[in-house]
C-alpha cells in the first residue's frame, strides 16, 4: 500500500509546480525543464462538462455505493489503488478513492484525462516509465509513484464519457482478459449508480413541482370554500328571519318555494363543509393512540343527531388497539350519517363488527337501507360522485373523505355486498402498530 501522506503531498505538490525531469547526456546529469504531455480535449466537452455538472456529483461526499466498487476492483485486479474519477473542466475529482487520501488532481497531468478521448475501450498504461505521455508525469516520478494505470471509461447513456473507473499499482503490471472484463463490467455498475442519481434527481424536481402544485390548489380550495360559506349563510338568515316575521303574509305555494330555497341553500352548505372536510383530512398528520374500537363507536353514534329511531349493533368490537383514532372517528362518522340520510325503513339498522388478522384491523360495517348497486362499487369513492336513489341530498364526499384518510395508513375500504333496498355492507382495513385484547 502507498503511503497516504506522500501521496497527498505530491498530488498538492503537483498542483502548485512546474512539472521536470533530470535527463542523462554523456554520463553528466542535466536538470532540463520538459513539459508533460497534455492530454487532448474531447470534441464534444462542453456537452460533457455540462452532462457532468447535471449529476451534481462534483464535490459530494464519499457514498458506499461507489467504495463497494472500487474496492472490489482493487481486489480484482490486484491493486492497492482503485479510483472512480470524473474528469472536470479543469481538474479530475475523486468520487470514491479507495487506497488514495486525495479527492482531486490537476486534470493537466491525469491518466484519466486521456482515457476519456477513447471511451469505447480501456487505456491501459502497463509501465509508465516507458510511455512518453507519462514517463516524466508527477504522479509518475514522485508518490503515489504510478507505474501502472488501467482506466475502463465511464459512459453515459447520452453518449458523454465523464470519467473513468481506474485501478493503478506502483509497479509494473499486465491485466487479464478476465481482469479487463471485469473493470469494465464494474464501470458499468458505476454507470448505472448515476443513471440512477440522475433519475432520482429528475424525479425529486418533479415531486417539487407536484407538491408546489398540490399546495396552490389546496390553499386555493380551502379560502374558496370558506369565501363560499358567507353568502350561503346569508341566504338562510334571510329565509329564517322570512319564515318568522313574515309567515302570516307567505302564501302555501311560496312557502313551498322557500322550502326549496333552503333546502338548496342547506345542501350548498353541506357541499362546501364536506369539501373543507375532505381537504382538511387530506392533510391531516396521524397520531396513533390507545384506544377501545367499540367506545370510539358508540362515541361518535352519541354524537349523532335525530338517532331516535335507529340501533347500533356492536359485535366483536371490545379489542383495544393502537392506531390513529382521527381515522376510525372519520370513517364511523361518514358511513353513520350517510347511514342515517339515506335510511328508507321504520328503524335504521347499523351493524358494525371487527376482528384482527395479520397484525391489521379489518371492520365489517353494515346497514338496512336503500343499498347501491354493485356495478358502481368502485366509482362510489370518487368524489363528488352521487349515485344514490337519494341522491339530491348526498355531496359525494363522505365515502371519498374515508378513502382519503384510509390511504394516509396504507389502508382500504371496500363495498363488499349491496343490493338495492337491501342495504350495504362496506369491509375496512387498516394497519394496527400494536395490538391489545380487552
């Protein structure tokens, strides 16, 4: 292994100075200043520095997943040293550098510089002493003392060669057909590490711009829908005050009209409620608690109004679990009242019944009412869908509202068996973090 301190001392070294050479003539030594070879410029670098600075890699910090493949190259090919180097506009830099405590040289006097013009094979540099490029390189004549290189090209799929996967020894060397094959092999694999980035980095632009989005129309949703609640309002104070002060001079076919109005104006609101409802619930942060499924039941059933002429049925529901309670209450709420909307019978039925499988919740809820047919069983959960016989006085939201909520906890709701004038029985699942027996 080479020493880190002088290799990091000549790379610094290299970056500050003139690079020369001693030259032998008639047995005397003579110091005579000879430049390194530059390597050639690719035709396309603009291109390519730009597809490189793209990545956003220059600069970042060491990551496994590039130091798992160097070190595996360095095994491979028998060396101390392997480097993923990408070459930039006026230096190569180290993404990973396994057996080197340097994260840059001069891009004047790297080996991978000129790998880079050749992307469609490796440069091998078996004895640098004998090569004219390099024979009088820094990095050749002082630590880290290369004597041999073996560059695989890193090559884009938009046809950018950034860099190179190397692997370098300080003595002489030959690689195999099996080793070169393989150095290729894992130059692909670090390929494919920034095809990766650079999809990820795609990708986490467009979430950006999707949460951006996401957030104008919520916030536009949520000050029209209260902007909206003023006038309703104000139309059924009016129709109120009408219906007391003027009820003697309101003619049947005009109070007939009246109720219309209100009844519209009621609904306008209750549409309006349901979408801040929907919205608020959308973004709500989930906090799990302890809590008894069948007091959470009853809770929200006692909170109902005109429940007079309806019985709740509770079977298998004394199970204490933890999980976000804000769910269960929203979901018992919106099927309970939509329960209570649309019954068509003497008494309104509810049947709710749970059980544990598989470490999740899972709810049968069932009631007698007018039931929906199974050919809408999916579209039922979009919202603003009205399907029921009822329909003029349904918004659409409530079961839209469960399914939002459910799927902040990887959970479901599902129409299992209805038939019209029959009933519904609707299946729900969630996901329990712990749970009790009670």
């Amino acid at each position: 292994m080479y020493s880190q301190s002088g290799a990091t001392m000549a790379f610094r070294e290299a970056r500050l100075t003139t690079p020369y050479t001693v030259g032998v003539s008639n047995n005397k030594k003579i110091k005579s200043i000879r430049a390194v070879i530059k390597p050639d410029i690719p035709d396309n670098e603009n291109e390519r520095i730009k597809a490189l600075q793209n990545l956003n890699l220059l600069d970042t910090l060491e990551e496994d997943a590039y130091d798992q493949l160097t070190l595996i190259a360095s095994q491979i090919c028998d060396v101390p040293i392997a480097l993923v180097s990408l070459i930039d506009s006026s230096r190569q830099w180290f993404k990973s550098h396994h057996g080197l405590d340097v994260r840059e040289t001069p891009k004047d006097i790297a080996f991978c510089a000129h790998a880079i013009n050749k992307p469609e094979e490796i440069l091998i540099v078996e004895d640098a002493a004998k090569d004219e490029r390099f024979h009088d390189n820094p990095l050749s004549t002082k630590a880290p003392n290369v004597k041999f290189y073996a560059g695989a090209p890193l090559n884009t799929s938009e046809g950018f060669c950034l860099g190179t996967l190397c692997v370098i020894d300080n003595k002489p060397k030959k690689l195999s057909k099996t080793q070169q094959t393989s150095l290729t092999a894992l130059a692909n694999q670090v390929v494919a590490q920034f095809e990766l980035r650079r999809k990820n980095l795609i990708l986490i632009e467009k979430i950006k711009i999707i949460e951006q989005l996401n957030h104008d129309i919520d916030a536009f949703s949520y000050r029209l829908s209260h902007d909206m609640q003023t006038p309703i309002r104000g139309i059924l104070s009016i129709i109120e005050f009408l219906k007391k002060e003027d009820a003697d001079e309101i003619s049947i076919s005009l109070g007939e009209k009246i109720d219309q109005i209100e009844d519209r104006a009621k609904y306008g609101l209750a549409l309006v409620q349901g979408t801040i409802d929907y919205a608020r619930v959308s973004k709500a942060n989930l906090v799990f608690s302890e809590f008894k499924l069948e007091d959470t039941a009853k809770f929200v059933f006692a909170n109902l109004a005109n429940t007079d002429n309806v019985k709740l049925e509770l079977m298998n529901c004394k199970q204490i679990v933890i999980t976000s309670k804000h769910v269960i209450q929203v979901v018992f709420q919106n099927l309970m009242t939509n329960s209570l909307k649309f019954n068509d019978k003497d008494t309104c039925i509810i049947s709710i019944s749970s059980k544990i499988e598989n470490n999740r919740l899972v709810i049968d809820y069932k009631d007698n009412g007018p039931g929906i047919s199974m050919k809408y069983a999916n579209k039922i959960f979009e919202i603003f869908e009205t399907l029921n016989a009822k329909s003029e006085n349904s918004t659409g939201i409530g079961l839209a509202t469960i399914k939002a909520v459910l799927n902040k906890l990887s959970g479901h709701i599902r129409l299992m068996h209805s038939e019209v004038a029959k009933g519904v029985h609707f299946n729900i699942d969630l996901p329990l973090e712990i749970q009790k027996k009670g």
